[in-house]
C-alpha cells in the first residue's frame, strides 16, 4: 500500500560519511530502513557503524548490493554531479536532500535526465516515507502512521504538519512524498499524482504547493480529468510579496505569474477542496472525504 | 543579488556587449573628471541605486529626477553635487527612497529605435529562454498586459547553448536592418554568455538601442544572480552593495538567517520556508499583518534563535511575536532554551506566542512553562496565529 518505496527498497546513502548523512542514514535505519550501502569517494572499503559496506563510487555499490534507490546528502557544490552519478549507474530512483545547488547545474542534470529511466526527487526536499516500511529522508518518522492517504509537498516542514494533522485525527498516509522547493527539480506534483492515482491502497491525496512556477496549476487540470479519489490542497505564500524569494529558491512570484490566488482559483475550478488555513489541512480533507464539502 | 548600472555595463563589456561609454563617480570632483575623460559635450548624469524609475523620481531635497542630461563637464559637477548623498524616491523605492552613493557619467546616446531583450531561467522548459519585444523602453510587465502579441519567446536549448541562427532569427523578428544583423546578432550573444558565465536567473537589456547612425548599444541592463550559485563568483560577490539592502536582512543573512522584512507588526519565527510562508498567510487570514519571514532552518542552533529574536525585537514596529515550530530535526527541547535564553537576553518589549510541535515536545513545553517567563502557550497553528492576532491588537 504504497508508492515507489517499501520493504523491497535496497537503499544507497551517497555522502554517507558526512555528519548529515550518517546522521539520517542512522535513523533511516532505525526506523526500518534496507539501507545496503554507501558511497563517499576516497573512503571505499570502510564499514558504516560496522553494518553497511562503503564504496567509492555508486557503479561498485550497485554491483556489489543490488541497490535500486539512493539518497543524496552530498554538498550543494557536488549533489548535480551525484545525481548524475546515482542515474549513470542505473540506480532507478534517486532522491537528492541536498538544498542550494545552483538553478544552472540542475538545468544540466534535468536535461541529461531526459530519456533515462531513473526518476528524480528533489532537490532541497525531505524526502519520501512509506510509514511502517521505508523512511528515506529527514522526515521524524514517529508523526507518520501507515494508512491510505498520499501526501504531495514542495515544502519540508509543512508537510510535517499535515501529516501531523492526520495521524492526530486518526488517518494514515500510505506514501509522503515532498518533491522540493526549487525551480528546476525532478517529479512534479503532477507525477506524484499520478502515481498515486494508480495505487489502489491510496484512497485520498493532500496536495501541498506554494507560489511560483504552474506546476500546482498543471496537476490540477490532470486531476480535473481523470482522477476520481478525494483530494485537499493547501496553497503557501498568499502574504508574499511580489519579485522576493521566500526561502525556497522557486517560491518567487514574478511578472504576475505564479501567485496563490491564481493556484488556488485553478484547484477549486478542478474540484480540489482548497484548505483556507494551514491548521485545516487535513480536516479539509476529511470533511471532503464525508462528502460534506 | 542585484547590483548597480554602472556594474552591470561593466560585466557585459566583459562579454562584448557594446554599451555607451561612462565611468562611475563617488564626488563631484571625480564626475567632472569622468566627464572630461568621455570628450563629449553629449553627456547624461545617472543616480545609481537598486530600483526603477530613477529619471522620473524626486529627491528628498526636491530636486527632481534621478537622470539628467548635459553639455560640459561643470555641468556634470554640479549635477552630481545635487544627487550624491541624497535620498531618490521612485515608485520602486517606496516612500523611504534610497541615498544614493554613486552617480554614472556616461555619453548620451541618440535613439533611433528601443528594443527589450532579456533572457531569464523557464521553469516550464527547465532552461534558459529569451523574451523580446519591439516595444523598448518600458516595463515587460506593462508591454504583456497591453500588448502581448508584441512579446517574442524563443527557448535556448541547456545543453546545446544560445545558437547563432536564433540571434539571427531574433534580430529580423526584432526588426533589425540587415546592415545591423551582426551588431544585434553579437549582443545577444554576449548577453547568453554573461547569463551562462555568471549564473544569472535573469539577465535584462532594456532599452537596447539603434542609434541614428545605426549602432546597436545596451542603454540599461539589469542582473539577477543565483544566490545558490555565488560561492562560485567571488567577482560578483564583490559587487554587492549593503547599503541597498535591508539592513535587518543583512544582519540575518551575518547569521545563517533566512529573513524577508514586510509591513506588519507581527514578528514570526519558524523553520522551514514553507511553515514560515503558510505562518505569514494565516496571521493575516486572522486580521493581524506579518512583520517578516524568517525561516531559521532545521538545524538552528540557540545562538542562531537568539540572534534572531534580536533582528525581530529591534523592528519598532513590531507588537507582538509568533514563534512557530514543527519539530523535526530540530528538538523542540533546544528550541525552547533559545527561546528562554534570548527573551532573558534581549528583555522582551511585546507579547510572545509560542507554539511547539513534534520532537521532544513535552520537554520543550515543560522547560518555558518552569522558566516563568511571560509566554503565551499554544496548542495548534489555529490556536497560535489567533492568539497572537489578539495581542497585537491588545498592545496597539
């Protein structure tokens, strides 16, 4: 009951050695995570807490462990070129937590992506969880509780509060994915919502965007015509001002485009009950799964 | 990042993008100087600062217009001497203006015709794409809601660059005579390569001109640079001018802050960008009006939170403060002690609400509620941006 990753999911940790990325991979692995290897160039050969074997490079490790995911915490100046890696190797999904890697690297690693069958999540991203089976990320996993709602986010954050909102109410999420803050990353919201779509044990969505770009707008227009389960959204960044960048690098509203007024016009014309505030994500959800909204 | 006219014409002369010749100038003396060293008794005096509008501002001293044309370098001197040091309003600056630091002596060009081109970052495509348009001179914004016809589009390839038949392509959709092709086809050109090399997310020529003599020159340019990508530029890292900032942000930004300033008198406190966004929005769904954004990230450390109560206790405006966190990575526990320590630290003038969630929670909760210090506790956003709604409005 899931999406992209579960129990089967045999995990690469790129930057594994570093203090971000031990860190995380330890809890990853505490919380059930298959983690069956690291990369850290220079540092091939070493043994990770005694457990996972590290490698030089991401081909020696999916030679070695058959490893078909991988999380990247490689620093912003070296994360495009571990993408690349992660793609070059076979690796079939690669999820890149690592935040400020420049617009123009990313716009390179998009454009080699182009035909290849790995996917890509993020950048600047939390991550993706299946509760109860595979935490890949920085996501706290004790907020999350299996169930059948899928969660799409561009934030971190306020993910976390959304899920929060549902597993205090009772409901579990089947997969939590944040796609990331920037301008130029891999899955859409679209994607997200698409698999989620095809997932007979996702019943409901939460779809969670923020000013900038269309991307809200275009997975909207898809919803509209072909998708038949219930889905809440929430817009962040109605009180932004215009021309400056909040935080995330693509939530910019510029030249007009992009503001919340505008998404959230578009998920309501698609049918997508439109959370007013933050604190009633979830319960916007449920009250559009009672049929009372 | 943004910077100045006179720096922006300097890079892209870099790149061989013809401009009108000038020289930057801090006195009056030094304008004079610059004026004499063009040879020209064409010249025009231009107030350098971040914003638009510049030639139909006013200073505060009233005297108006931050653009003003002229025959001799004493001329030039004593326009100068009226703009240095003083305060220009635009419709850009807001009603504080900016001082200006730095005037432009350039020579003044005849205008044939005025073109808009720029080359910005698609985040549909995922490269870089070229918007044009015939109608020079004016903002984009006011050429795409009048005149939208009028506005080219033409993508660049990311791997593959900026190809020589698009500059030609452009030029003639531009309306370029074919004595001028070459001139047009070359700045455009200059103009991808200044993008590329500098890791713009815009790079903005407007107006180009064509002279009567049927020279192509860029009249105004303005830059915008990927943050993400400065470490990679210590060149234009020097470029950058505090003194047009913010000076709350440019104290964030000494700490690893990430702050905006606005207009409200709500001050806010949270981690991650997208809660600091949705904390502003449901501030305002409940009446009151956010003072910032201010997004301390998901390894904050104490010093960082005090260091950031600091920057929100010193906005007079400020009336009341919204701490907000959903912890994850970041203990609620810790939080809390910043939190104690920097309210010991800075002597609180407003009213504070704190709401904490997630990680070691009940730690957080338990250390504010023994520490005795004056704190409005709350329960859940909802609650939280209601109660401190209802402060603001108490201490007005």
């Amino acid at each position: 009951m899931s999406i992209l990753v579960d129990k089967n999911t045999r995990l690469v940790v790129q930057g594994i050695t570093g203090s971000a990325g031990g860190f995380h991979a330890r809890q990853c692995m505490e919380y059930g995570t298959n983690v069956v290897a690291g990369v850290t160039p220079g540092k091939g050969g070493q043994m990770f807490d005694g457990k996972v074997p590290v490698f030089d490079t991401v081909w020696e490790a999916r030679q070695e462990t058959g490893c078909n995911v991988s999380v990247i915490f490689v620093p912003a100046a070296g994360a495009a070129d571990g993408i690349l890696e992660a793609v070059d190797a076979g690796v079939e999904l690669v999820i890149c937590i690592t935040e400020g890697i420049p617009v123009i690297d990313m716009m390179r690693v998009k454009a080699q992506m182009a035909g290849k069958k790995s996917r890509l999540i993020g950048p600047n991203c939390p991550g993706i969880i299946t509760p109860g089976a595979c935490k890949i990320g920085i996501m706290p996993g004790y907020i999350h509780k299996p169930g059948k709602v899928g969660v799409i986010s561009r934030s971190g954050t306020l993910t976390y509060e959304a899920v929060w909102q549902l597993t205090s109410r009772g409901y579990g999420q089947s997969t939590c994915i944040g796609i990331g803050g920037d301008p130029i990353n891999g899955m859409s919201h679209l994607d997200a919502v698409k698999l989620f779509n095809d997932d007979p044990d996702t019943d409901s969505m939460i779809l969670i965007g923020e000013i900038g770009g269309s991307a809200e707008e275009e997975a909207a227009e898809w919803i509209k015509a072909n998708c038949k389960k219930a889905v809440a959204a929430f817009i962040a960044g109605a009180t932004a001002p215009p021309g400056r960048r909040m935080g995330h690098a693509g939530a910019i509203v510029s030249g007009g485009k992009g503001t919340a007024a505008g998404k959230i016009e578009a998920l309501k014309a698609a049918g997508i009950a439109v959370a007013e505030t933050p604190a009633t994500m979830a319960d916007t959800l449920i009250s559009r799964m009672e049929g009372k909204a | 990042m943004n910077i100045h006219e006179y720096q922006a014409k300097e890079l892209l002369q870099k790149f061989g993008v013809a401009t009108p010749r000038g020289k930057a100038a801090s006195t009056p003396a030094e304008a004079e100087q610059a004026a004499r060293e063009l040879g020209t008794d064409n010249l025009v005096v231009k107030a350098q600062i971040h914003a638009g509008g510049r030639g139909k501002g006013t200073f505060a001293n009233g005297f108006k217009g931050g653009v003003h044309l002229c025959k001799s370098p004493v001329e030039a001197r004593d326009l100068a001497a009226k703009m240095l040091g003083q305060t220009l309003v635009t419709h850009q600056t807001g009603p504080a203006g900016r001082v200006v630091n730095k005037v432009l002596i350039a020579e003044s060009a005849e205008i044939a015709r005025e073109i808009y081109f720029a080359i910005l970052l698609d985040r549909a495509t995922a490269g870089p794409i070229v918007v044009a348009s015939t109608e020079g001179g004016v903002e984009i914004e006011t050429v795409a809601e009048k005149s939208p016809e009028k506005i080219l589009r033409e993508k660049i390839h990311p791997l593959a660059g900026f190809q020589a038949h698009q500059g030609r392509k452009l030029a003639k959709q531009l309306g370029f005579e074919t004595s001028q092709l070459k001139a047009a086809a070359k700045l455009f050109d200059g103009l991808y390569r200044t993008f590329m090399a500098c890791d713009c997310s815009m790079a903005e020529v407007n107006p180009l001109i064509v002279t009567p003599q049927g020279e192509v020159l860029a009249l105004d340019a303005k830059f915008n640079f990927d943050d993400n990508a400065l470490y990679r530029h210590p060149e234009l890292a020097g470029l950058r001018d505090i003194a047009e900032e913010d000076p709350r942000e440019v104290e964030a930004s000494k700490h690893g802050l990430n702050y905006i300033g606005l207009d409200g008198n709500i001050a806010c406190l949270v981690n991650g960008a997208g809660l600091a966004m949705a904390t502003m929005d449901i501030i305002k769904f409940y009446g009151g009006s956010p003072a910032n954004f201010l997004d301390v990230g998901g390894g904050a450390t104490e010093e960082q939170v005090t260091e950031a109560f600091k920057i929100l206790v010193s906005d007079a405006k400020v009336k009341a403060i919204l701490v907000n966190i959903f912890g994850g990575i970041m203990k609620c526990d810790v939080i809390a002690q910043g939190i104690i320590d920097a309210v010991k630290a800075v002597k609180l003038p407003v009213p504070l609400v704190v709401r904490l969630e997630g990680t070691n929670v009940e730690a957080g909760k338990k250390l504010i509620a023994e520490s005795g210090l004056p704190v409005i506790t709350a329960d859940d956003l909802g609650d939280a941006a209601q109660k401190v709604v209802a402060a603001a409005q108490g201490a007005k």
